[in-house]
C-alpha cells in the first residue's frame, strides 16, 4: 500500500514537471517568433546607420550648396587689367572668388546679378600707404606733415624712430624699420587683430573710397580689404616691405657691411649643406652678428623699400641690388628717368607721384630735376610702375586730384607723359599688388581671384568717370545711386518697364495715312512753295 502511495506522488510530480516543461517551452517559442517578425520588419542596424549617414551627407551637401553666395557682373566691357579687353562679357563670382569669365555664362538661381551693359569693368585699385582716417572713419583728419614710417610696427619701433630720429637711425646702421621679420612675426599678427578692431565698416572715408574704386588698402604695414558693413577678413596680412635708408655716407657704408655680412652667411650655410653630408659632426654657421631684415631681403622673403630720390642715390641703390642680387623698391624716384637704364637691369620697382615737382640744378651739366616723362621712361626701361597721389589722406577740401580719392586723375597725368593706358592701369591695380606681396590674390581680373571690382560709366583714367558699382570679394559695397554723395551727378537711366498686355487684348495699331490724304498734302506744299517763289519774284522785280 505505501508502495503504491508513493508510486502515485512520484508520478504525479513528473506530470507535473513535464507541464511546466512544456509551458516553458511554448513561451520561448513564442518570444522568438516575436523576435524574427520584428527583424523582417526592420532593417538591419548596420544598414540604418549607413543610410542614415548618406541621408545625412546629402543634407549637408545641400546646405553647403545653398549656402553658395553668387554674384553676376553682366554684359560689361572687361579690362583685366593684364592687357586683355573682353568686349560684352560677363564675371561670375562664387563665395567672393571668381569662378567664371565669358559670354553666356550660366548663372546659378538667386545669384545677385549687376546690368553692366554699355559700361565697363575694371580690377579693384590698390592704394599705397594710405592713412588710417579710411578705415576708421576720422573726417578731415590732421597728418603729421614728417609722418613716421607707416611700416613701423614692430616692438618698440614708432618710439625709438621718434626718439633718435632718422639720422641716428641712420649710424645705426641704417635700417629703420623690420616689417616682417621673423622677430616680430608674432607682433604683426597682432598688430592685425588690433587693426580689424579698429576698423570702421560704417564710416564715410570708406564709402568716399569705395566711391572712387578702391578695394585695398595698406594700412600701417598691413594690407586691408575695404569691407563694409561685417570687419570679417578685412586684414588680409602684413605687407611683405622692410624700409631701409640710403642717404648719409655712414648709412650706406653700415647699409653695405650688414649686406656683405649676411651674403656672406647664406654663402657658407650652403656650403654647409653640401659638406655635412660628408661629415654629419660638422657644425652649422653661425648667424651671429647677421641682421635678420637683410636676410629677409636676400632669401626673397620680403621687399627692401628706400626712401630715394636723387640721381646719385638711385644710381647706388641700382648698383647694390646688382652686386648683392636684390629687387629694391624705390619711393619717390623724381629723377628715375636719368637712370632708367641701370634701374631696369637691377629689376627695380617704382612708388612715384608723375606730378611732382623738383627744379634742375644749375651748377650741373648732367640731366636732372623731374619730368612728366619719368613714369614712361622707366616703364620702357622694365622698371614696373606704382602710381601714388602727393596726399595719402580724403581731402574734402576740394583739391582736385592731389588726395587719395583722385588716384586715377594722377595715373591719368602719367598717360599725359607718354604711359599707354594700360601700363597706368596696372600702376594703380596689378603693380601695386604685387608691391605688397598680394598679386595672387587682387590685382587683376582672373580665374581663382578675389572678385574685387568697379563698374564704370567710362574710361577709368578719365577725369568725367564715374564709379557706378564697386564689389569686394563677391559682394556689392557700393551703389552710386543709393548713396548722397555723387547720386545727382548724371543719374542713372532707369529702364522702362515694357507694357504688358492682357490675354486676348490686342496691341494698338498704328494708322497708317491714306495714299490720298498724301497725295492732297503733297499738292499743297506744292502750292506754298509756288507762292513763295512767286513773292521772291515780285521782290526782285521791284528792286
């Protein structure tokens, strides 16, 4: 009897065990089935991150093309400012570079677009050592008439120029100012920061200069686009200038040794590198005792720019730059044109006002004194040409032609003394890029280029020429219509809208005469013509 007892438990309790099994078994049959319809359902993990990423890139790749800022100069005579004119042509910048020179040019949708039909376009004009009253605004600001050097910037540099002096400057050695040296590369960026600080997109010096189609300026030893309204990249860099002094005999004489002495360091540094790799213990050159500007000019990291003038002294700098295989720039230049020739051979550039004045000395035989000439004849001579006005500064004062705004009319009086039209157009464009180190960039009209331009209703060097548009990389700084200063002066035509007519409405027909109405108004000027004769008659008759 307890044999069977226990036989039933046991049985029962694998029955129940068995059950349990079994409902165990269906839940996990059902969680999985759960499972696989979710995954048929749903794309794999891997899958949707990758779409999710493409989805993503194509999104992005349609903000960035949206993003896009185009700008259209249409239908304009183009001067390059390379020598090439290009009749009825249109410019396409894309982001404030230009991307496109042609005819019939596709332009994207939304792009701003300027109607230069019948007019011209020119690069922007690049000003030399103009004052800091265009970028910051100062209206009829007093200049120093004995400015310090505008390239002055390094530490310590304007006091030390203003305490000695340049005459002392001068036993020191010569040099007055280090622009861009790796001394004080630092203190020039920022110096730049402080500049754009500074800067004035609202003031009415800029909008004067943008009036007059200049885009660029040199600003204290900086180069600075003439932006308006954002200071957004308005610095695009140091000017790549060192000024050396070449007057007094001690000046020249240490000018002379600092050159020998760093000609004489470059010339055993590259020995050097030849013979270390014979001998990989043998030490490099010493630098010591090199001046670091005047590497600077010999390594073609930077420009050397004099102060010079006189026959004599120009003659020297061309035969310096010879011996020592150096391209000067030479501020001033009046008598150029008596050494054009040794200048031309030393590669030599010219910052020049064709309008200055200085007599011929009397106790000389020799040629001398200025000439209307002189920025033709070094430009024959290979000597390349930048134009300058006598005043760097706005003037408001009415003086034709002598201040900043009237760039043209001075490169137009370097036309009057024999320079093609062309050779004037690069001194205030191209040339003076280039002076600054920045030619890749502005200058001229090219592919790749900063799209600065001015449209005008003229001749550039014309007198009458008026500025109608002026852009900066891309963008439309100047409207001489929507500005006060020269709107009234031979206003813009506007274009009248044509008549649009309704559908089915028909345009008014023009009523031609009938042929017999012609016919009776022939007849009577006929018969007022007989009398008149017949009067004239009578007349004669009677006289």
């Amino acid at each position: 009897m307890k044999l069977s007892i226990a036989a039933e438990r046991i049985f029962t309790l694998r029955t129940f065990a068995l059950i349990l099994c079994a409902c165990l078994l269906l839940a996990w049959t059902n969680e999985a089935t759960a499972l696989t319809s979710v995954n048929a359902t749903q794309p794999a993990l891997g899958d949707d991150d990758e779409d999710s990423d493409e989805e993503g890139d194509d999104e992005a790749a349609e903000e960035e093309e949206d993003k896009d800022e185009y700008l259209a100069v249409v239908g304009g005579d183009v001067y390059t400012g390379t020598g090439a004119v290009l009749r009825g042509t249109s410019i396409l910048s894309k982001n404030g570079v230009i991307k496109e020179i042609g005819t019939d040019l596709f332009i994207p949708e939304g792009a701003e677009i300027i109607d230069a039909t019948g007019m011209r376009v020119y690069p922007g004009l690049v000003a030399l050592t103009a004052t800091g009253s265009i970028v910051r605004g100062v209206v009829g600001a007093v200049e120093d008439p004995h400015p310090i050097d505008e390239h002055v910037h390094g530490p310590g540099g304007v006091e030390l120029q203003q305490r000695l002096g340049r005459e002392a400057l001068e036993k020191l050695g010569g040099i007055l100012v280090d622009t861009v040296s790796d001394i004080d590369l630092a203190d020039s960026t920022s110096f730049g920061h402080e500049l754009e600080d500074a800067y004035d997109p609202f003031g009415q010096n800029l909008v004067l200069a943008l009036a007059a189609g200049i885009t660029t300026t040199q600003q204290s030893g900086m180069v600075v686009k003439l932006k308006r309204n954002e200071i957004e990249g308005v610095v695009m860099g140091p000017a790549a200038l060192v000024n050396l002094s070449w007057s007094s005999p001690a000046g020249k004489r240490n000018l002379r040794e600092k050159f020998e002495a760093a000609s004489k360091y470059l010339r055993d540094y590259a020995q050097w590198e030849i013979d270390v790799k014979r001998d990989d213990e043998l030490k490099e050159p010493s630098n010591k005792g090199v001046d670091s500007s005047i590497l600077g000019v010999l390594q073609n990291r930077v420009r050397a720019q004099f102060n010079s003038s006189d026959r004599s002294d120009l003659l020297g700098l061309a035969r310096l730059a010879q011996e020592y295989n150096f391209r000067p720039i030479l501020r001033g230049a009046i008598e150029g044109w008596t050494v054009a020739g040794e200048l031309g051979r030393a590669g030599a550039m010219a910052i020049l006002t064709p309008r200055d004045r200085r007599g011929r000395s009397e106790e000389l035989v020799r040629s001398g004194g200025s000439s209307i000439e002189n920025p033709a004849v070094l430009h024959e001579h290979g000597v390349q040409v930048a134009v300058v006005p006598s005043d760097t500064s706005v003037n408001l004062q009415g003086i034709t032609g002598r201040d900043i705004l009237h760039l043209t009319v001075e490169a137009a009086f370097a036309v009057r003394g024999g320079m093609s039209n062309e050779a004037a157009l690069q001194s205030i464009t191209l040339i003076p890029a280039r002076l600054l180190g920045m030619g890749h960039r502005i200058g001229s009209l090219e592919l790749g280029k900063d799209a600065d331009m001015i449209v005008t209703d003229g001749d550039l060097l014309h007198y009458q020429t008026l500025v109608q548009y002026t852009v900066v990389e891309g963008k439309l700084v100047y409207d001489k219509q929507e500005e006060l200063f020269y709107a009234h002066i031979r206003p813009r035509p506007v274009a009248q809208p044509e008549e649009v007519l309704d559908p089915g409405e028909a345009a008014p027909e023009v009523v031609a005469p009938e042929d017999g109405d012609d016919d009776e108004a022939d007849e009577d000027e006929a018969e007022e013509e007989d009398g008149e004769h017949e009067e004239e008659e009578e007349e004669e008759e009677e006289d």
